[in-house]
C-alpha cells in the first residue's frame, strides 16, 4: 500500500489538516492516510497540551465519514516524549513493513528537520511530502543536505489551496467564546463545546 503519514499534535484537529490530507492522497494516488496524533510532543515541551483522549476523540470524529482516512494511536499509547523517528521505526517494522510511506508536513517543519532526532534516519525510513501554498518559492535544502546529502532525492511537494487555520487560533477562539463552526468540522465543534475544551 501507499500510505501517508499525517502526524501532529491536532489540538483541534481543523478544515485545514484534512484539506491537507485530502489533498496529498488525491494528487499522490496513495490508498491511505493515516492521521498520527502525537502523545507527548517535545517541541511543546512546557507548554498546555489537551490530554490524549480528548484529541484522539476529535480525529476519530473528524474522519468518520471519510473512508481513505484513518487514525493510528501508536504515539498515543507510547511513554514519554514523542520522536517520529521511533514512530517510523515501529511502523516499518511491523504493520507497514511493505508499504510505500510518506511523512506528510508543511514547508515551515522542513526547515526545522535537520533538528529532528535523527532526522537522516526519518529520510531512509520514509519520503517525505511537503505541502505548499500558493506563491512559495523552491525549497531550500541547505541544513538538511548537511546532514542527509541525499535529502533532495526523498523529498517531493504538492501544492495545496491557501486556507490560514491554526490550532492556536482555535483554541483563542473557543476560549473567547467565538465561532469555530466551518473552521472544524461539525462533529468536533460539537464535542469541543460538549466537554468544553480551551475555555478558561
């Protein structure tokens, strides 16, 4: 199978990762995509992060209808901080062992690879896919062929519409008491309402 790999904190979960997702299975071909949300990220190390279930519930709810998608908890249920490289290495070496895998992230999390825990093994355990909108120039492989000379090579693009949404404005948002409606999808307003999530 050709799997793509969404992984983030979704913290909501909003329109714009699943238009994301959408996207790159549409333009790629892939058979799936699998939306990873991470445990204990520790590039938000410090910072208030809504607990496991919760953001599970908002995925699961959020792909429900979709038959492409689907969620894998496998950071979710680790100890500890989260690293993509231990995620990629578990994945290849059971349940995708012979999948063709892509690592799907946006433009901004490129430049930050190179400080990923080792971020040359991330490039031999999966292509990596970035998203970009509209307007953005080439990219800049710099840094990242320093340490992985082949970076170049297992990296490709896709172009996505331009839609702003942010986790962090959502989270303003619901905690003002303003609209999140169209910017997730329904069934996880709802929920965030419901359990009153982001407010203070």
């Amino acid at each position: 199978m050709r799997r793509g790999l969404l992984g983030g904190t979704f913290d909501p979960v909003h329109t714009g990762h699943l238009m994301l997702a959408q996207e790159v299975l549409w333009r790629l071909g892939l058979d799936e995509v699998c939306f990873v949300p991470t445990g204990e990220p520790w590039m938000k190390r410090g910072e208030q992060v809504t607990s496991k279930e919760h953001r599970q519930a908002m995925v699961e709810l959020a792909i429900a209808d979709a038959p492409h998608f689907s969620l894998n908890a496998i950071e979710l249920e680790r100890a500890g901080e989260t690293y993509t490289v231990d995620t990629l290495e578990a994945l290849r070496a059971g349940e995708m062992r012979n999948d063709d895998v892509l690592f799907i992230m946006g433009e901004d999390a490129l430049h930050t690879l190179h400080r990923w825990k080792e971020a040359g093994r991330i490039l031999e355990l999966a292509r990596i896919v970035v998203a970009l909108r509209p307007g953005q120039g080439p990219l800049d492989f710099t840094e990242l062929e320093a340490i992985a000379p082949t970076a170049r090579e297992r990296v490709m693009t896709v172009q996505m519409p331009l839609i702003e949404i942010s986790g962090t404005e959502l989270r303003r948002r619901s905690a003002a008491g303003e609209p999140v409606r169209y910017l997730v999808p329904a069934a996880v307003e709802a929920y965030i309402e419901r359990n009153g999530l982001y407010r203070p």
